[in-house]
C-alpha cells in the first residue's frame, strides 16, 4: 500500500509542475503571438490531476482569469480531487 501511495505522490507531483509550466507557456505564447495550447488541453491537464497547478499557474501567470471555464471549474475539479484524496485515506 506503501509503493502506491509513494507512486501517486509523484504522480500529483510532475503532473502539477508540468500543469504550472502548461499555463506559463500558454501565456508565453499569447503575449508574443504564437500558436497556443487549447482550452481543453489546459482543463484536461487539471482533470488529470494538475489541478492544483492549474489554478497556481492561473494566478502566477494571470492567465485564463477572466473565462468563467477556469475561474470556476479549475477551483471545482481541486476540491473534487482533494475530496477523492480523503476519500483513498491518503
């Protein structure tokens, strides 16, 4: 039970940082006019369990504040996460 626990604890942990770096990049490239990263991509990354990241790259990089997809449903899907986390008995 352990080595599963250790595994989604790393697991929460890249897919966090790789969210954080997702949004940063998508405000990269919409400042300087580049191709960007979809809506969906950026919501499916939280759903996956970058949510936390998501929402931290959100106000970094304040980036996607203003769409109501985010403001609300970045906030939802973590407490959706963290009741899934108590509900494991992490």
């Amino acid at each position: 039970m352990r080595d599963i626990h250790s595994m989604l604890l790393y697991y929460i942990i890249l897919i966090n940082i790789a969210s954080i770096l997702l949004y940063g990049w998508d405000k990269y490239c919409a400042i300087h006019h580049r191709w960007r990263i979809s809506e969906v991509s950026l919501l499916c990354i939280a759903v996956l369990g970058g949510s936390l990241g998501a929402f931290l790259g959100m106000k970094i990089f304040r980036h996607k504040t203003l769409h109501w997809k985010f403001r609300l449903g970045i906030p939802l899907i973590f407490l959706i996460h963290m009741t899934c986390l108590i509900y494991i008995d992490w």
